[in-house]
C-alpha cells in the first residue's frame, strides 16, 4: 500500500506527515524561508527519512496552508481550515469545534460529525493574538517564546493586557517591565489577553464541545490552560497538535488514494 | 456607452449646458433631465476611477487635504478628483450647477454633498427621505416627499428660466419604467438552472443605464438588447461559468480595484451568481418600485423611498431570504465594505442569520470598493475556497448517502 504524504507550508514552519492507511509513519517540521519550492522538498524528504521511506512509496502529496501553490510537486492543495478540521476529527472523532492559533492566523472552525467544516472565523488583517504575537512579547521579556507557557502558569496577580495590537503590546509589557510587574504576572495577563480574544472569534461560529486546540500555539501549556478556563470546557491538545494541517492534507491524499487515484 | 456619456458631459460644459450632481440610490434623475440638465453621478465616477485603478490617486490627493483613513472612499476619490481638476481616464467630470443630495438615509452623503457645495460654489438641494420602516410606504412619508420634490421643481424653474412641463415628465418616466422591465426581466433569467446570467459581476456592468441614463431612449434599447442576448445564451447554451456548481446570492459593495481578480475567484469554483443585492442599489425595482407615469410624482416618492439601503434590516433580510427561495441559491456570499457604514453595518448579524436561522451556508468576506490598500487577495481567497471546499465536501457526502440533504 503506498503512502499518502500531506505538506502545510505555514508562515512560518513547514510540517510533513506520511500516512498509510490510518498509521502516521513519519513526520517532519522544518522553518519556513523565502524559497518554499525548497522548504517543502525539505520537509517531505525529512519525513521520507523518518518513516525510512523510499520516495517511490508515495502515492499522493497534498498541500496545504498559504504556500500550498507552490508545492508543485503536489498532485492537490486544500485549504489549511478543511485540513485542520480533518485532522482534529481523525484524532479526536468528537470534535466540533476546532482552534488553531499559528505564527499569523487564528482560526475558529466548527466541524460536524464526519469532520467537515460547517463554518469558520478568521482573524482578518491583524496578528494580535496569533503565535507572532507571543513571539514579540516573549522577546520583549528576555524570554524564548517555548519558556512562556510553563512560567505563565506560576503567576499570583496576572496583569490586565489591555491591547489589541501586537506592537502596542509590545510597549504596554514594556510599561509594565518599568513599574516593576513581575514577568510570570505579565506573561499570564497576555496569555489571558489571547485567550479573550480568540473567545470573541470561537462565538461567531458557536462553542460546542469538544473543542481541540491545534497549530504551534497549542504546544504552550499555559495558553492550553487560558483557553480551557475562559471557555470553562476541557480542551484536547495532542502532541501532534502542530501537525494537525498536514495530518488532514494526508488524510485527503489517502482518501484520493482509497478511491482509486494514481499519483 | 460609457465613453459617450462622459464624451456627452463633457460637450455639456462647453456649450455651458446646466450639470446636476446626484447619488445613485433613489435619484431624482427623470425631473432633472425633465428641465434639460445633464447629470453626474460622482459615486459611479469613482467607481469608473476605482476599475481603472486610478482611485488611490484621487484617496491620497484628499488624504493630504485632510480626510482621514476611515473616510467613505467614494467622498476622497470625489473630493480628490475636484481638487486635481476633475481629469480623469475616461473624461472630464464638468463642475456641478447644482446638487442634488438625492438620497439621506446616509449621513456621509449630506457632509460630502456640503463640502462640495462649499468648495464648488454650487447650490445644493437636499432631498429628506425618510428611513423605510414598514413594508409598505406609508402615506404620510410620500405626502412629506412630494412636498419636498415641488420644492424641487419650483427650484429648477427659477435656475433654469423654464417652466415645468408635466407632460414632459411623464414622457420621461414611461421610458424610464420601459427600462426598468426590461432591467427586471434580466435579472429575473437568474432563476433559470444553469443561469444564463451573472446576476453580480455581469449585472454590475449592465446597471449603468439604468442608473445613469434611465429615462433615455438608449437606456431602454440597452436593455432590448441584453435580453435578446440572454435568450440567445439559453438557446445556444453558453452560460457565465461553463459548468455551474454552486448557485449564490451576493451582498454588498464589490471591490472595484480588484473586480477581475474577484471575479476569478468565484469562477475558479464553477460558483455564479443567480441573485444579488448591490446591483439594486438604484432601485428594487423586482420588488415593485416602478416608476408610473399616470401617478408621476407619488411614484418618484416611493422609488426613492424604495432604495435598498434605504430599507431597515428585517426587510432586507427578508429580501435575501426571498431570493434564496425563488433563484434557487445553494449559499450566500457577502462582500461588507470598510467605508460604507450605511451598506456595511448590520452584514455580520445579516450572515448570523443566514446561518442559524435559514441554514444556509454563509460566507462574509470584507475590503473596500474604492481603496485597493483594502484588499488582501491571498486572505481573500484562502476564505473563499475554503467555504466553497467546505460546501463541495458537505455535497458530496450527502450525494454518498442517500436521504441526506445537503446543508
């Protein structure tokens, strides 16, 4: 049986899952640059070498996310929102609401029972409250943007992040840096401050559990925990949350692949 | 066509002919032209600017006078425009005679209308049409217009030096009503499956006339012609998207700086248009607003009181829902304008609605349809194939298990 390879060439990491059958047999996740021809090549050689795959096994290539165009290697492109919506169902088959906060994009999709999407919300032409924006506060601090989640969670008396803008809040951590805030309670006001935010777009299209976290956010604990708090239902998160675009780009291949589609 | 109404106002002021400036929506163009004047509509200038990708131009000549980002962009392509000497690709825009503020229901319209009357020296004439509040006009509200279009014609007559002709007015309005058939029966082919029309992108083009030259003989020979077309279309079976997979209603203010590209983007999917709202942003005339010769001034009162922005949202809503039903519509696109309050607020609610309350699948998508700083083609499509993948997947499950209809 040949494989199913799914590419997400996000804004900023490129992520590659193979899939046989139902089984992940290999996976890979390099950085995005300008030349993302290259960057995907990378990523489905780097997950070919993870499954200990010969190319010649792939049957299908599916890309996704906004470089998708350009993997022209790639035999479909689907929308990263379909993928994602795909992906959580095929991990967590209760799904019906899905939130994938990634470097510039948050997104809140709402999914049926056979994992379609049944509607979506977007952030439109604003990064506050996308992984950027972590980025940039995270760097305002000292910080690496993977140390903030844990140390947020130690906070006493979390701030008030008041602003909507990413670079505003950049001044607004500086300001309270100067008046002598400590960094765990400044880090949880911001954290927090996402986690309103996305509320906002997760009512648009209606909260229902279960809800499942996906994209590169979703690896930080303490946004995990601000979410699950100010939408007080449990969230899934996998391991493989980061992965979940090209999870549900390869789980189109493999159905192009089920019914009968050569590469 | 277009090139010859500009060619014809720009003659106009050479031969010193009388201009009037006037809005699109609810326009009282049959009594203009009823008293010789040639008229302007400095929204559908800017629109022209905006497809020819001239507008920035104009935005940033009125930014630097002092208009600010959130400003409407028609008033800065306008306001603009005026102040570089009214030169623009397709003609010169002759300066106004008089203004006619044709149309309140947006308080934008009034600030803009004034500051050209101060910065032109022109006269200005404001038209007070109330909100449409109930389903049917009420009869006090066309008494209070009536009123106000005497007031009008009594103006004109002291500018112009002529007498109103009655008879005239009625000869002018029968054209006009001539025109409006013939417009409705166009948009009325979208309930045909496939469509032989597209009833956003294509009727876009094809609302000029009914907008800029109702009343003339040209408007309404238009309109015999695209219909004899339209028939044709049916007969020889060529139809706006070759294979038509998704049947939409459209609404809102398109955006003009990137009208192609837009267009694109909904073709790519095999999605046309079968009924949409902004090209009856001159009149709902589908809906039954003519204009009557036997009843001429009541009529203008009721058209102008008919414009669709006009309308409160329970009646616009009602209005799409109608359109889903009678054109068949799998879904509901709504294209909301960042500078148009009058257009734009309430659309977020509207597709709320369309959701939760109609089930129909909705997708709101926002620009502006003057300022191309506005428009994000990568977002822009990345939502709509996203929607149009999601509307495909559901179709094809409901196709692969029978007794499931498609939501």
């Amino acid at each position: 049986m040949k494989a199913a390879a799914g590419i997400d060439i996000g804004s900023t990491t490129a992520k590659c899952v193979l899939l046989r059958g139902k089984d992940i047999i290999g996976r890979s996740l390099n950085p995005v640059g300008v030349n993302i021809v290259r960057d995907a090549e990378e990523a489905l050689r780097l997950a070919l070498q993870d499954a200990r795959l010969d190319r010649s096994e792939v049957g299908f290539v599916t890309g996704t996310g906004y470089g998708r165009f350009k993997i022209s290697f790639g035999q479909l492109t689907v929308t990263e929102i379909s993928c994602h919506a795909k992906g959580a169902h095929f991990l967590f088959p209760g799904t019906r609401l899905v939130i994938d906060i990634g470097g510039q994009d948050t997104k809140a999709i709402r999914v049926n029972e056979r994992g379609e999407v049944a509607d979506f919300a977007m952030n439109d032409k604003c990064a506050a409250g996308t992984g950027r924006f972590l980025d940039v506060c995270a760097g305002a601090l000292g910080y690496d943007v993977a140390e903030i989640g844990p140390i947020s969670m130690e906070a006493r008396h979390p701030v008030k992040v008041t602003s909507t803008c990413t670079v505003f809040a950049e001044s607004e951590v500086t300001s309270h840096v100067s008046r002598g805030k400590d960094p765990k309670d400044i880090l949880a006001g911001l954290h927090a401050s996402i986690a309103n935010r996305t509320l906002s777009l997760l009512q648009r299209v209606g909260i229902e559990p279960e809800v499942t976290f996906t994209g590169g956010v979703s690896r930080n604990e303490g946004m995990v925990r601000a979410l699950s708090a100010r939408l007080g239902l449990p969230v899934n998160v996998s391991p493989l949350s980061q992965y979940m675009g090209a999870i549900g780009a390869a789980l189109a291949g493999q159905e192009r692949l089920d019914g009968g589609v050569a590469s | 066509m277009v090139d010859r109404y500009y060619a014809e106002l720009d003659q106009a002021e050479k031969e010193k002919r009388p201009v009037a400036y006037m809005l699109v929506g609810g326009n009282l163009t049959e009594i203009v032209r009823s008293f010789g004047y040639e008229v302007v509509f400095p929204e559908i200038v800017a629109l022209n600017c905006a497809i020819k990708h001239k507008s920035l131009d104009y935005i940033l000549q009125a930014e630097a006078q002092g208009y600010g980002l959130d400003v409407c962009g028609y008033v800065k392509n306008d306001l603009g425009l005026q102040a570089l000497g009214g030169n623009t690709p397709f003609g010169h825009i002759p300066k106004p005679d008089l203004l006619v503020c044709s149309f309140s229901g947006c308080y934008v319209y009034i600030k803009w209308w004034e500051a050209l009357a101060e910065t032109l020296n022109a006269p200005l004439f404001n038209f007070d049409v109330p909100y449409q509040r109930t389903e049917k006009p009420l009869k006090e509200d066309i008494e209070y217009m009536v009123a106000q279009l005497w007031d009008f014609i009594h103006l004109l007559e002291k500018r112009t030096g002529r007498s109103f002709d009655m008879a005239e007015l009625k000869r002018v309005l029968e054209r006009s009503r001539r025109a409006e058939e013939l417009w409705v029966k166009y948009l009325e082919a979208g309930k045909h499956r496939p469509s032989p029309i597209e009833a956003y992108f294509e009727a876009v083009f094809y609302m000029f006339p009914i907008n800029v030259l109702r009343g003339t003989d040209q408007a309404v020979r238009f309109y015999e012609t695209v219909n004899a077309e339209v028939e044709t279309r049916v007969k020889e079976g060529t139809y706006p998207v070759p294979e038509e997979k998704v049947r939409l209603v459209v609404e809102g203010v398109p955006p003009y700086t990137n009208y192609r590209t837009f267009w694109d983007f909904f073709r790519k999917w095999g999605a046309v248009s079968v009924a949409a709202t902004y090209p009856k942003v001159g009149g709902l005339f589908d809906m039954g607003f003519y204009h009557d010769p036997s009843r001429p001034l009541e009529s203008i009162a009721e058209y102008s009181l008919g414009a669709y922005v006009n309308q409160n949202w329970p009646l616009r809503r009602q209005l799409i829902r109608q359109y889903i039903k009678d054109y068949q519509a799998d879904a509901v696109v709504i294209h909301g304008i960042k500078s148009c309050r009058s257009f734009t607020a309430g659309q977020g609610d509207l597709r709320d609605w369309l959701i939760h309350e109609t089930g129909t699948p909705t997708l709101y998508l926002e620009s502006d349809h003057e300022d191309p700083r506005y428009f994000a083609p990568a977002q822009i499509k990345n939502r709509m194939d996203a929607f149009f993948e999601s509307l495909d997947q559901r179709r094809s499950s409901a196709a692969a298990t029978p007794g499931r209809s498609t939501p």
